[in-house]
C-alpha cells in the first residue's frame, strides 16, 4: 500500500508555478484564487506545508507558514506564498505525522443523509434541506491517528470533508467554490448509542468523542483536482475494514452538492476561514447492516477519496469507557 500514499499526493511543476506567481504580481494578489494552479497541502504540529511527492510514506514539502490556523484567516496570502516555492525542493516530511489539514477550525459542521442510497438504506426520506448538526473541534485527528472506541456500538462514515479559505455569507451557489480552500477525506465517526439517546437524537456528542474525525491526509485545492482531470462533484470513495470495501460510492450521488450545502449554511451562519464541513456519507454504514456491525479493537480502517488521497486508522479501546 505504499504507492497509494505517494501516488495520493500527487506532485507540482515548478515552471507553472513561476506563471502563477508572475500572474499573480501582476495583478497585485487582488483577486482571490487568481493562481489557478493546483496545491497540496499539509499540517504538521502548529505549521502549514505545501506538499510534494518522493519515495515510501515520505513526501518533500515547504513550510509556507508557521501558524497553519492564521494561514487560513489570510488564506490569499498564503496562495501566493505558496506559489512561489516548489515543493520538490524542501524537506523531507514523514506523511504519518500530518495532523488534520485545518489546524483549530472554529466551526465543525456534518450533513447527515445526504447520499440518497444511504438515505435508502436508513428507510428515510429524503431531506428537503440540509440535515445539519455540529461536530465538536476537539473531535479531530489525522489521517494516521488512532482511533479509540469508547463502547461497542461505534460506526463508520466515509465523507468527503471541505476547509473554508474566505469569509462566506449569503454566498450564492455558483460563488461557492470560490470560498472553499481545498477538500480533504474524512471519517464522521459514530457512537450510535449516544447519537440515538431517546427521546431526540443527540448527533453531536454520538459524533464528537476523542477521534471521532480524522481528516487528511493532505488539503487539495479544486485546481489541483481540475488539474487531475477530476470533478469536485463526482470524486470515487470507499471505506475499507481490513480487506472488505463496506463503502464504495461517488460523491455525485449526494443530495446536496458542496456548493448547495456552503449556500445554504452561509444563509444561516457566517462561514469562517478555516471552518470544517463534513459532507455526509455513503451507504454501507453499520448500523443500517443485518446483522448491525461495529468496529472493532485491532481493525484497519481505510478511508479512500479519489485524487483527495487515503487515511489509514487504527481501531483501539479507549482508556474510558462511555457506559
């Protein structure tokens, strides 16, 4: 599995690099996003990367910045910072030790039922609008994290995950894309027990213990995947248990796309740099399984993002159980 980690972070050209950052002096950095060059980018303990791609679970990568959260609240400085550098050059940096691409987001968002066969296979219906509830910041963890089980009924949800680069309220649709940093693969985990608590459900506790969001491995921008020959709203995921697939779908089949979904919270709340959406998941969740399925101490679980790269998660008991 090592060419996954490496193929998954993908690699920069430094001659289009130099256009973006004599484009972008010409214009003065005046228009968000002007580059229009793809990036990877990493977190390692409080700095921000750009990355690239060498051997094994290694990777070359640039610090573009010291305090990887204000790198988000100037998200168009950092652009350009990072489009003067190239990756290739830097240090080598060990993949394992990327820590959640948005370092202190402010906000956690989650969707919940936004893929229409996991709909289906909940018996739900459809919603008529976003199913919106809260995931707890302290709740986040790498890519390569433990993550540790607090009871026995604890699930999985591969989702595709956005970071926020600008402030957004009242965006429209079509404006959407243009607030979003980059997109990143995650995992809402769950505790059904508490996540079903009678008599109203208590998403955000079921969903924010310790580890319950790992997120990674590198934030990819939406030039980067254009760049791939990817669609944004049309990427293959897949949750992987060992060696059995329990999730393969795309990101097509949501009810809601990215755009729809930032439009809409951005109506409500004011997105801010930073800020972390968790987009929903496919189905093939456990508990919609007969018999129901839970993880398991010891279990691998792989989490797969077409051209956003692959997390790999360890399953382990939690030092406190929830009882």
């Amino acid at each position: 599995m090592i060419e996954t980690y490496v193929n998954a972070l993908g690699f920069f050209d430094s001659g289009l690099r130099g256009l973006g950052q004599a484009l972008g002096q010409a214009v003065g950095w005046a228009v968000p996003y002007a580059i229009n060059i793809g990036m990877k980018f990493a977190t390692i303990g409080s700095a921000l990367y750009l990355v690239s791609e060498t051997a094994e679970k290694l990777c070359t990568g640039v610090k573009v910045h010291d305090d990887a959260a204000a790198a988000f609240q100037q998200w168009d400085a950092t652009m350009a910072t990072a489009a003067g550098v190239d990756a290739a050059t830097g240090v080598v940096l060990d993949v394992t030790s990327f820590g959640p691409p948005s370092a202190r987001p402010r906000q956690v968002f989650g969707v919940g039922l936004n893929y229409r066969a996991h709909a289906d296979e909940t018996g739900s219906p459809y919603p008529a609008a976003p199913n919106v509830f809260t995931k707890w910041a302290s709740c986040l963890t790498g890519a390569f994290g433990d993550i540790e089980l607090p009871s026995d009924t604890v699930d999985w949800e591969c989702e595709l995950v956005v970071v926020m680069g600008r402030h957004a309220k009242f965006v429209s649709e079509a404006d959407a894309w243009g607030h979003i940093a980059g997109l990143c693969v995650g995992q809402d985990i769950s505790e059904r027990t508490v996540q079903r608590t009678a008599p109203a459900n208590q998403f955000s506790p079921g969903k924010s213990f310790a580890t319950f969001g790992p997120m990674g491995p590198v934030l990819v921008t939406i030039d980067e995947l254009h760049n791939q020959g990817l669609d944004p709203d049309d990427l293959e995921l897949s949750t992987t248990i060992n060696d059995e697939v329990v999730q393969h779908s795309r990101t097509s089949d949501m009810i809601f796309s990215v755009p729809q979904i930032v439009a809409y919270l951005s109506r409500i709340v004011t997105l801010l740099p930073g800020d972390v959406i968790f987009t929903g998941t496919p189905s093939g969740v456990g508990v919609a399984r007969s018999p129901q399925r839970w993880l398991q101490p010891g279990e691998e679980l792989i989490t797969e993002i077409e051209g956003l790269g692959q997390m790999r998660n360890r399953c382990v008991v939690a030092s406190h159980q929830f009882r």
